[in-house]
C-alpha cells in the first residue's frame, strides 16, 4: 500500500510539473493585441510598433535568444506601401519589422514556428470588408491576433517544458502579411538562420474560431512533404481534418515554401467577421484554440522521431497569381468538401447582395467557367472588368437555379 501511495506522488508530481498550453496565456495576449488602443496593428503603425514590443517582451521572458537583423528581436525592413490589394507597383516607402526569437536546444535541425500579427488598422488600406471601413478599428482577434498568441504560447510551452526537444525553434511573427506578405518574404530573402538547417516550418493564421460542433480544422501544405499525410492520417483526434496539398496560398507559409521548406499552415476557417471591424474578442474560443496548440505539439513530437523532412513541390492555389479588376462580395467557405465554391458570407451593397446570392449557395459556374473548387472561382472572376455582366449557376437548398451579376 506504501508503494502504491509512494508511485502515486511520482506520478502526481510529474503531471504538475508536465507543461501544458494554457489558455489564460492566449486570452492575456488577444485581449492585449485586440485592444482598441492598438487600434487594429496596421503595418508600419505606431500601435504595431506597441504590438511588436508587446511580442519581445514576451520572447524574453521566456529566454528566446534575439534572432532579428540587429542586436534584438526585431528583423526590420523597408518596402513600398501598395495603395490598393491590386497595386503591383507601390506608393509610399515605409518601414515595418518582424519579432523573432530562437530557442537553442543544441538540435541538428530548426523548426520555424509563425503567424502574422499586422491587421488592418483603422480600415484605410483598401482591403477591408465593411462597406465604409475608412475610420473604423478593426482589431482582429481572430485574424491574426489568435495566431500571433499561437507562436508566443508555443514559445513558453516548449521553453519551459522538461523535456529536451529534438529540434530548435525559432518562433517569428511577421508584419506586412495582410499587405502582401511582405515581412515573411523580407525575412526569407535574408535569414537570420541558417535555411538549410530548417526541417519545416508551421504557420498559425485564424486558428482563434473553432466551431465546436464541426471540429473542423484546415490543414494547408500536407503535400510539401511525403511524411505529412501519413503522419496526419495515423493520428488520433477529435478534429475533422480537411487537408489541402498546396504549399502555396494566402498566408505566410508560402514565402518559405518557395525556398524549397516543408510547411503546415492551421487555419480554424472563415467566418462573417474576416476583415470587418467586428472581429472581436468576445469572439474567440479560446478552449478550441488550446486544443489546436495541442494537436501543433503532438504533430512536432511526431517529427522527431523521423528523419529531416523532404520536400515536395506541390500543386499551386493558382488564386495570388490572378489580378482582379472586380469583386463579387462574397466570402468563400474554405472549409467545404464538396464540388464548387460555398459562399459563407454575403456583403452588404456589394454586387452578389444585389444580384441575390446568398450565405450557403453554392456556385459551380461563373460565366464559361465551371468551378468545382475555390480556385476555380477565383480564376474564373479574374476574367471581369467593371461593369460586366455575369450568368452564375448555383446549388441552393438542392435546387439549380441562375442569376445575374452585374460588377
């Protein structure tokens, strides 16, 4: 009976001192980044200036080494402002900085662990979703406040853990992404670490809105390795996987995937709220984020025990190399697993809203072109200018029916 009560202290004392991924930490760093105060971390702005300080701070705390392109955590940059999402060209050249920090386990390989943290300020950059934006703060809890709390919460997981991790990891949140990921992309074309020690790299972007009852979670880059799906497939969770092959899509990920690294990008799916002033704290499941962290852990855990990853080019979301001279006003439902492009949102005054479309319709055909996926659509509305008129046919509530759309 002693040794069983003895076994069972041992035991209880190496659970309370297990590191767990806490959620006290996430809601503490949203509610700071998606303050109104930082008036929603524009790029290049004093207040993602606070942000980015925030983000230090933090990396210290938990004895991150400086890994930025001075003597500290910052990795600063120059580059020129676009005046719309489809300038190519640039305006105004402005200054902006990534926060990295490097936690040195004395590994052969390094993973790199990210998110964005930039927003879209006080909605003046053209690229938000509300019909009047100019003025507004838009403090994205989800987009990307979730993610950056993500990698700074990873951060003092694995630096306070008892366990010796295989690998190093350098944790780095990024500014500029929704401008055109710009701060990813300055800091591949100069590493503050050595790219061919790096064995892949993790993104975190709107991993803040869980749905509870679908449990769906998007899994983007898993075929940027052949060690991913296997790995995927074999591991249990209470998650509804959907996976996506493409190295390349609209996030951070792909600035290291085109420097020929394996990469995973986590994404909880689109919602009403993306790119609105509305994206707001009260809106974050903060349990659900957790148990994605979670599931992050587990997967970095299976990684050491094989070999360093090999790379695969993949298919390409052909999507970022289109221009687009008009908007439909719709917001795609990423998460769908059918044939064609599942609105999940409709905005107000735009011209899907005046055409009729609604949230849950599903477009499989925009003019000539037949959409079975989100791609599809994305390419097919790079064909319009202002002022044209489009036939779309779409699903809805199991009934084809078509409408016009006048851009």
């Amino acid at each position: 009976m002693k040794i069983i009560s003895f076994l069972f202290l041992i035991i209880s004392s190496s659970l309370l001192h297990a590191q767990q991924i806490k959620t006290e930490q996430l809601k503490k760093h949203i509610q700071f980044l998606a303050d109104d105060k930082l008036k929603g971390r524009g790029t290049a702005s004093p207040e993602e200036q606070i942000a980015a300080n925030y983000i230090a701070a933090n990396f210290k705390a938990d004895g991150l080494q400086p890994k930025g392109n001075g003597d500290n955590y910052f990795y600063t940059f120059r580059f020129k402002k676009p005046k719309d999402k489809n300038d190519t060209v640039g305006g105004e050249m402005v200054s902006a900085m990534d926060v990295a920090g490097y936690l040195d386990n004395g590994g052969e390989y390094t993973v790199i662990i990210g998110g964005h943290y930039d927003h879209l300020g006080m909605g003046m950059d053209h690229n938000s979703l509300d019909p009047n934006p100019e003025g507004k703060i838009h403090n994205g809890a989800d987009d990307n406040a979730s993610g950056t709390a993500g990698v700074m919460e990873l951060a003092r997981y694995f630096s306070q853990n008892n366990t010796q991790e295989k690998f190093n990891f350098l944790f780095i949140c990024f500014s500029g992404e929704e401008l055109g990921l710009f701060g990813s992309k300055r800091f591949c074309e100069n590493p503050t670490i050595d790219f061919k020690k790096v064995n892949y790299m993790i993104n975190m972007d709107m991993i803040g809105r869980l749905n509870d009852s679908t449990k769906k979670l998007i899994v983007y880059g898993v075929g940027t390795s052949p060690d991913w799906v296997p790995m995927i497939d074999k591991m249990p969770t209470a998650f509804s996987i959907k996976k996506d092959s493409a190295g390349v899509g609209p996030s951070d990920q792909t600035s290291f995937y085109l420097k020929d690294i394996p990469v995973l990008h986590f994404f909880t799916g689109q919602h009403s709220d993306y790119h609105k002033p509305s994206d707001d704290i009260d809106k974050i499941n903060f349990e659900g984020e957790k148990e994605v962290l979670e599931y992050i852990v587990k997967i970095i855990e299976e990684t050491e025990k094989l070999p360093k990853m090999t790379f695969l080019k993949t298919r390409n979301t052909e999507a970022g190399t289109h221009k687009y001279k008009v908007t439909m006003g719709v917001m795609p439902d990423y998460a769908f697993d059918g044939k064609g492009m599942r609105i999940d949102g409709v905005t107000a005054g735009k011209p899907a809203e005046k055409a009729g479309l609604l949230r849950g319709d599903v477009i499989i055909k925009l003019g000539e072109t037949k959409v079975e996926s989100t791609i599809d659509y994305m390419k097919g509305l790079s064909n319009y200018n202002k002022g044209d008129t489009v036939e779309i046919t779409l699903i809805r509530e199991g009934k084809q029916i078509k409408l016009s759309v006048t851009f």
